[in-house]
C-alpha cells in the first residue's frame, strides 16, 4: 500500500450556556463552516422578533482528525 495524502477534519460540538455538548457534525473548513452556520441561523430566526446573535467559534469544542489515505495495491 501507498500513502496518496492526507486531510484534517474537525469534529464540532456546541457547547451551551450550560455546559452541556452537542454534536453538530464534521467539516474540512470550521471556518467556512460556522460563516454557513450563522447564515443560516440568521435566515431561520425572525429579525423584527429577535436579537440576533452570531455564534462565535468560542461557543464550540473542536477537535481536529487527521485522516490519511492509502492507495490499496496488489
């Protein structure tokens, strides 16, 4: 077997006011990630009714995952 690359993934738990974890899943760009998650918390919530917060990146426990690949061979 040959080594063809290797990839960093990033494990996202949010953690509430609490303390309490939640899983929110698993990303190759947390930051591209949470710019798309607080878009669309924006267009889910009510501005008029709300106070709109953006969550920021403190708010998660990220945990980074390297995966490497090998090519399988004869």
């Amino acid at each position: 077997m040959s080594k063809q690359n290797d990839e960093t993934l990033y494990v996202i738990h949010y953690i509430d006011d609490r303390g309490i974890r939640y899983f929110e899943g698993v990303t190759n760009n947390f930051d591209a990630w949470l710019k798309e998650n607080n878009e669309d918390l924006i267009m889910e919530e009510d501005a008029d009714a709300f106070e709109i917060k953006a969550i920021d990146a403190d708010d998660f426990d990220v945990e980074e995952v390297e995966i490497s690949y090998f090519e399988g061979g004869k």
